[in-house]
C-alpha cells in the first residue's frame, strides 16, 4: 500500500491491490494527514487483532458508520464547512489510500447531490473521504465501532462473494 504523502490533489483512479481481488472493487482516494494518522494509529492498535484491519477496510467502516445515520449528508457537509475549510489546502498533505465500492459509491453520491453543487462550495472525494474519517474520530476516539463495523462490513462482503447454496 502506497502510503505517500501527496501534495493536495483531488480524483479517483483504481488503486493497486492485491492479485486476488477485482479491480472494481477498491477504490482510490486521499485522506487528509491528521485523519490518516489517527487511523494508522487505530491498525496498530491492541484492539485491531483476529482479523487485523487494513486501511481499506477501516476508511470503508467510517464512511458505513456515518451513513448509517439518517442525517450523514449534514453532518459530513457541516464539518467540511466549518472545520475542514479553515485548513489550508496548500499546507495539508495528503496519503493516499484505498477504500471499498460500496462505500465510494456511497461517497459518490454525495459528491453529486445538489448539496455539492452552486451556490454551494464544490468537495472533492479525498475531503469527504477525510470528512467520514473525523466524524468517526470525533464519535469515539477509541475506534472500537470503527472496528466493530470494520467486522460487519468484511462479513457482508464475503456473503455476497459465496456462490448461492444450491436449489432443493
């Protein structure tokens, strides 16, 4: 995994990965630094063990854990407007980092709505990647939900894989 620090740039494309694993399935994108380091911070943590998580995996259980409120395209748009927009963009590095499809396409969305668009500023997918990742942090710094959804999300990507059981 390219863990870079990259100069503030915006986009997508398809990100290396593994072999095994479809190239629809992951998504490129960028997280800001503060974000990026609270969860490298989380994947070394003693409580990411049997599996251990990888960045994928946790940046893809911050953006399911938001949206799994009713209210997630507020409180992302909320935070983007008040905090992550007083950050200097030419002076906030950024890693770049991988998540999975069902939850860009979440992201994609958003980036697409009518709360995204003028009179409203316009919000590349690396800040509402980083938007996802601080509301996580802000909701419990522990990151143990993170985990946990970490959890859910793996399980339910694994049932879509598995062949249907066959017909009695």
């Amino acid at each position: 995994m390219d863990t870079a620090i990259l100069p503030p740039q915006h986009g997508i494309s398809l990100a290396p990965r593994p072999p095994s694993e479809p190239s629809d399935n992951i998504v490129e994108t960028r997280l800001w630094l503060d974000e990026h380091e609270w969860l490298y911070a989380l994947h070394k943590s003693e409580h990411n063990i049997s599996p251990t998580f990888r960045f994928p995996d946790l940046i893809s259980a911050c953006v399911a854990l938001v949206f799994a409120h009713d209210n997630a395209a507020t409180r992302i748009f909320a935070f983007l407007g008040t905090e992550l927009v007083l950050r200097a963009p030419q002076h906030s590095p950024r890693r770049r980092e991988s998540m999975w499809m069902p939850q860009y396409v979440l992201l994609q969305a958003l980036q697409r709505s009518s709360a995204n668009r003028h009179p409203h500023p316009k919000f590349q997918l690396d800040q509402l990647t980083t938007a996802c990742v601080a509301l996580c942090n802000q909701d419990d710094p522990t990151g143990v939900p993170v985990l946990h959804q970490a959890r859910i999300n793996t399980a339910e990507r694994v049932a879509r894989k598995s062949p249907s059981p066959p017909a009695s």
